[in-house]
C-alpha cells in the first residue's frame, strides 16, 4: 500500500514513449487477467505488477508507439533483484529473531 503512486504512474505514463490508447490499456488489462488467472489455476506465484507490466511494454511494442528502454530496464532489474533481496531480509530477519527466542 506504500508507493502505489509511483507504481501507477511509471506502468501507465513512463514504460512508452506515447501515453497508452484505451485499446492498449484494455489489451495489456485482458493479458494480464487472464495470466493471472491461468497461474492461479496452476498454483503459480506471480507478480500482478510484472504482469501489467509486460502487457503494458507489449502493446507498446505491438503498436510501435516506442518503449523507453531505461524505465523497462529499471523495472527488470528491479525483478531480478527480488527474490535475492527478499531472500536474504527474510533470513536475516529469521536470524537476528532467533538469537531472542531461541531457548
């Protein structure tokens, strides 16, 4: 619930190199409910937000409108570097509360 704002606004405005039509919007919000919908069918974690996003930077491609390579640059190494972050915050976290609760 923090940050929702800059969320928005770098999918909706900052991916493209033209604000998105309704058609783009529309097919990007049709991908990415029926990804999710796939995956929760499978039992497969993903990300809401990385699958907006790849629709969103698709029908930017599709539509040839141009996609500014920095921003989908920044938003994939902001998924790689996820996992290993959350990974490490979690074991340190489960680390540090140990050295407290264990008897």
């Amino acid at each position: 619930m923090v940050g929702w704002e800059r969320i928005v606004v770098t999918v909706g405005e900052k991916i493209g190199k033209t604000h998105l039509t309704y058609a783009q919007g529309g097919a990007a919000e049709l991908v990415a409910a029926t990804t999710i919908g796939l995956a929760d069918v499978f039992g497969m974690p993903v990300s809401t937000t990385h699958v907006l996003s790849s629709g969103v930077t698709g029908t930017m491609w599709a539509n040839k409108s141009g996609i500014q390579l920095e921003t989908v640059r920044d938003i994939a190494l902001a998924w790689i570097l996820t996992l290993p972050v959350a990974m490490t915050l979690a074991g340190g976290l489960y680390w540090f509360s140990t050295l407290f609760l264990a008897a």
